[in-house]
C-alpha cells in the first residue's frame, strides 16, 4: 500500500490549523475547564472515526449524491452551531456568580464537552466531504480501497489528537484571565456571535 504520506500528513496540518468550528469547540471548553476541553478534542476526533467510517463503506458517497440527505445534515450542523452560539450569549448575560448554562444536572463537564465535540464534527458537512473529495487523492490503485481510507483516517485522528491535546494546554491558560467578570462578558459574546456566525456560514453555503 504506497500512498503519498508527506502530501497527506501536509493537508491534514493545514485543515487542522485553519479554525473552524471544531477549533471553537475546543478552544472554549478548554478555556473553561482543561478536562472538558480534552474531551471535546476527542469527541471532535470520535466524529472523524463516523466520518472516516461512513466513507470505508460508501454511505458518505450515497449522502453526497443525495441533496436532501447532504441538505439536513448541513442544516442541522447550522442549527446547533447557532445553538451554541446563542447559549453563549445568554451566558454573557448572566449575573456575576451565577451558575454556567450546562446541558443537564447530570451532565459534567467532561460528557458534555465530548459530546459537544462529536456532534459539532459527525454534523459538519465539510469534514464528510474531506472523506470524499481530499482523502482519495492521497489513494493509490495498490491494495484495498477502505484499507487505504481506514489507515489515513486514524492517521488523521491520530494527529487531530496530537494538535488538540496541545491547544487545550494552550487555551487553559485563558482560565486566569477569564476569572475577571468583564473578561469573561466579552469572550462569552465574542465565542457566541463567532459560532452564530460559523453556523450562517454553514447553512448558506453550497
């Protein structure tokens, strides 16, 4: 199996690098609290594997040729970026000491974040598409078709995981400043319009 390693490992650093929602996701959970963020980064990489998966046995290709099926899973993606965007927002609203807007009582931080993480990734349209129209042309005629696609998908992941882990560490240092109420108003504002913003970009673009 001879695939072009340098090309691939080159794209999947550049579409790691570029923020998008997945970036958001991580970097705010990680603001919040170093162990939701790593969980959001691995629940961003869990829904790589659905991707990763769905294109090994072709039903990515079906939901790509199928405008209604790419069309909801597009807007539902919108829809709960701008969910989290707006729950953002009301959260800049709250009154100094009052309690975080989480998804449940029993919710904790860690399966909250992951589950941010997963279904932000498993509903963004251009991380199925990267499965479908970027990782072929690092596939050969050489070998099986999904061994190829499963090998450069846990490569992605793998080094998703890499990247992520070291972002979070990065991100967690926000914590002292966002201990500072004003501080605080404004990323909560700034993170809720952003994935409000992302979410339009989403539903709006072909």
């Amino acid at each position: 199996m001879a695939v072009d390693l340098v090309g691939f490992l080159g794209v999947v650093l550049v579409a790691y690098v570029v923020p998008g929602p997945d970036f958001l996701v991580v970097v705010r959970a990680a603001a919040e609290d170093p162990s939701r963020g790593r969980a959001a980064a691995l629940g961003a990489q869990a829904g790589l594997c659905v991707h990763m998966l769905a294109a090994a046995v072709g039903l990515a290709v079906m939901a790509a040729r199928s405008p209604a099926v790419y069309n909801a899973i597009k807007l539902l993606g919108a829809a709960y970026l701008v969910y989290l965007g707006v729950r953002a927002v009301l959260a800049a609203r709250r009154p100094a000491g009052a309690p975080p807007l989480e998804a449940g009582p029993a919710a904790g931080p860690a399966r909250s974040g992951f589950a941010e993480g997963l279904i932000t990734n498993v509903l963004n349209p251009k991380a199925a598409l990267f499965f479908l129209s970027v990782l072929p042309q690092f596939v050969t005629g050489d070998g099986s078709l999904w061994q190829q696609i499963l090998f450069l998908g846990i490569l992605d992941v793998l080094i998703g995981v890499v990247y992520w882990f070291a972002l979070v560490l990065i991100a967690a240092r926000l914590r002292a400043l966002l201990a500072r109420p004003k501080v605080r108003h404004r990323w909560e504002l700034t993170t809720g319009w952003l994935f409000i913003a992302i979410g339009i970009g989403v539903a709006t673009v072909a």
